[in-house]
C-alpha cells in the first residue's frame, strides 16, 4: 500500500498550520482503514476495542471524484506498482488550526521538559547479559525485548562496541547484531525486529533497502520509507552505514544494479546524491514562481512531465516545498498533489506523494502508516512468533513477511525520534480513538508483541 496521501486544505501565507490531516489509500490487498481499533484483545494492561475515527466533512470536488458518506474523496487512478487507490479527506480550517496549535503548545511544553533530562548509558550489564542470552542453544528472548527497544541510537552502537568484549567467534569479537542474525535469525518476525533494532538508526535504513530485492519482495514502500523525502545528514549517514560485499558497501551501487532502470531508480538515485536543499537556505521567491510554473506544465504534458517533478519535490527543501503549495493553488486554484496523483498513478507518484505527505504533515502520516501496517499484520501469520504454517505455500509466507516488515520497519524507525513518535501517538489517539499501545498489542502476539510495544512505550 503506498503511502497516504494528504492535502493541503486552503493553503494561507500567513496560516502554516492550516493542513489536511489526509486518510490512507484504499487498497485491494489491505483493506481500508475505517479508523476502528483491532478487535482481538490481549493483555499488558492496554486498552482494547473498537476506537473510532472522527467524521469530518469534505469539501466539494470535480466531477471525477467520487465521494462515500463520511466526506471521503476517492480519485479513481489505475494500478499502481502496489495496486492500490487513492483517497483524499479535505478537512475543515476551523477545526484543523485549533487541534494544530493546541498539539502545538502541548509539544512545546514536553519538549522544554526533555531538554533538560541528561541520559548517562553504562553498556557494561546490557553487553554481558545479552552475551549470556546468546551463549547457549536456547536463546533468552526476555533479554532481547528488556535491553534493546529502550535505547537510543547512541546507547546502541556504545552497546555493540561493549558486547564484542563478552561474546567471541573464534577468538573474535563479534558484531551483536550479527550475533543476533546468526543465533536468532531473520526468518521470524522476532527474529528480525531484533536485528533491525541492532543495527541502529542508520544501518537499519539501508538493511530495510537491501532487503527489498534480496527477499524477492515486490513492495516497494521499503526503499521508498527508507530513503525519500529525508534530510541530506539522513541519507549521508545512511549511504555510509550501508553493509553489502557484493556492491562494495555502495548504496548506490546496489540500487542502481538491483532497480529496474526506469523514472523510480532515477528517482531513488537522485535522492541518494544528497543534493536536498537545506532547510536553513533561504525560500527565494523567484525559484518558487519558477518551480509552480514547471509544475504545472509538467502535470499538463503528455510526455516528459514525470522528470520535472521528480527534480523539483526530491530536491526542494520541505519550507520551500510549502511555498510552492500555497503558490500553485493560489495561481491556478488547483491542489498539485492531487493534479499529481492524477498525473502520475503509478510508482513514481507513489513516491511523490510520500515525501509530500512529510512535508505536509509527517505525524499524520506516519500515523497514518502505522494504522495501515498494524491492520495488515493482525490478519497475518506472522504476527506471531512462530511465522507462517508450514503448509503455506511460498506466495502466502511471502506476503506474510511483506506486512509484517513494513510494521517492524516502521516502529523501528520511529522509535528512534522520540518527540516524534509522541507526536505520532497523539495522531493516531486522535483519529482511532485508541493508544498505539494497545493497537500494537491487538495486532500482534508472543514475544513479538512484547517487543513492538517496548518500542512505543513513553520512558
């Protein structure tokens, strides 16, 4: 499923906070979020039941829009490389701006609060107990989950240095999370959240990249996630992280053998050329006029627009971006992002519309994500620990590591930013009527389901 698309609803230069919130895409495969919470139940003293997202109104669309009785539009597009549709939630300004400044002015707050906390990490226990939980045949999952999700990014690679003193290979110190990978595997969904937290922040993100070709995966979503629409510091550090022998540890390399040579690979490519403006350059009014006018060429041409687009979203800063926005509507009275959708229903306007709906409102869109991944994994096998049933045949187990990926890649991901992730809780509370928590807790079991909510937990 690709990622939700957003909206931005009336765009003001004087009213940055006035954006759609967005709903996720309809998809054959997935279903469609209605915003309930799952329905099975488990325990870890986490709410459970059927939490309901708020109706919001729409505002009029074109004839080719179909609307459903919530204010929902839902654009019509062909099959894109996911095989999915499009829906598009409009939402009031009113209501939109109050929410938005008053989550504002709560964030501000918890974020003055945290800036004053000073996190002092000894590894010494963590490395010794964890090469204790891997010494033998039975492994010590208790260790795993208790360790691993409450780090940051930092605790993590001063725990990787420290666990080579107390675990060896032959004399060796060994990495842990190859330790993790050899002792554990990646072939279970426990098995590979684990792996993926060990890498840490950076590493993790060109695994999730790599891994999407070399498990004969035909969701993209992982390599779009991992790379588009991030910072350049992000790519750098993850294009430096990168570990494959067989393209000489090159990200680029890699995806530039492995991608199909088409407007996606030159698209990831130019991402990972680091050449994303700054946030802190200056938003020169002139090149916005400049990029609306290209803009809205290229969504109009027949041939060749597809190009344009690419440059400019994957290039421009995010507050550049915003400009634009606001620019082509207030020019042509139109939405781009939705001019772009119909334009480009296929994988490159999949990628397009993530890194705007980052730009737009990237809380919201990671919540929305989340929903999408935690409603595919609670109908999968391989939400428990134990993976697909023997007698599945390959498609099926396939599939079934496919969703369960995408959940694992995320949660993972967002743990790492933990103003994020709050924000992120607050936008899914907000339209599910359900804690993350317990949403993690209701789609997933065993050990897994341990590990997941040790990840979202506040601390």
């Amino acid at each position: 499923m690709p990622s939700p698309m957003m909206l931005p609803a009336h765009l003001d230069d004087d009213d940055d906070d006035d954006l759609s919130d967005g709903i996720p895409l309809a998809s054959p495969s997935h279903g469609r979020g209605d915003g309930r919470g799952h329905g099975r139940g488990h325990g870890h003293g986490h709410g459970h039941g059927h939490g309901h997202g708020r109706r919001r109104s729409s505002a009029s669309a074109s004839d080719d829009h179909d609307h459903d009785h919530d204010g929902v539009v839902q654009i019509r597009p062909g099959r894109t490389g996911s095989g999915s549709g499009s829906l598009v939630r409009l939402r009031s300004r009113s209501r939109s701006r109050s929410h938005s400044h008053s989550r504002s002015r709560s964030h501000a707050r918890s974020s003055a609060k945290k800036a004053k906390r000073v996190t002092f990490y000894s590894p010494s226990r963590d490395g010794r107990a964890l090469a204790e939980a891997l010494r033998g045949r039975t492994i010590s999952t208790e260790s795993l989950i208790a360790i691993l999700p409450p780090l940051q990014h930092e605790h993590i690679m001063s725990l990787r240095a420290e666990y080579k003193k107390h675990a060896t290979v032959n004399g060796q110190g060994i990495n842990l999370a190859s330790h993790i990978k050899l002792k554990v595997g990646i072939s279970t969904p426990l098995g590979r959240i684990s792996y993926a937290t060990a890498l840490g922040r950076w590493e993790s993100e060109g695994y999730w990249a790599n891994s999407w070709y070399q498990r004969g995966s035909a969701r993209r979503e992982l390599v779009i996630e991992a790379l588009m629409g991030r910072p350049k510091p992000d790519v750098a550090a993850i294009a430096a992280g990168f570990r494959d022998v067989r393209y000489h540890h090159s990200l680029a390399a890699c995806l530039r053998a492995e991608l199909r040579p088409d407007k996606f690979r030159a698209a990831v490519l130019l991402a990972l050329d680091e050449r994303r403006a700054d946030e802190s350059a200056p938003v020169r009014s002139e090149v916005v006029r400049d990029d609306v006018r290209r803009l809205h060429h290229a969504v109009r041409a027949r041939d060749g627009g597809e190009s344009a687009m690419v440059q400019i979203v994957v290039l421009r800063s995010e507050r550049h971006m915003r400009e634009v926005l606001r620019a082509y509507e207030k020019a042509y009275a139109r939405n781009f992002a939705r001019d772009m959708l119909r334009r480009s229903n296929n994988l490159v306007g999949e990628t397009l519309a993530h890194i705007l709906n980052g730009i737009i409102n990237r809380p919201v869109r990671d919540a929305l994500l989340l929903h999408q991944a935690l409603s595919s994994s609670s109908s999968s096998p391989s939400a428990s620990d134990g993976g697909a049933s023997a007698a599945a045949d390959d498609g099926k187990e396939q599939q079934s590591k496919d969703r369960s990926d995408l959940l694992i890649s995320r949660l993972v991901r967002y743990h790492w930013d933990r103003a994020h992730l709050d924000r992120i809780k607050t936008e899914f509370r907000h339209r599910y009527g359900l804690e993350l928590a317990a949403a993690v807790a209701n789609a997933t079991r065993g050990p897994f389901r341990d590990f997941c909510i040790e990840l979202v937990v506040r601390r």
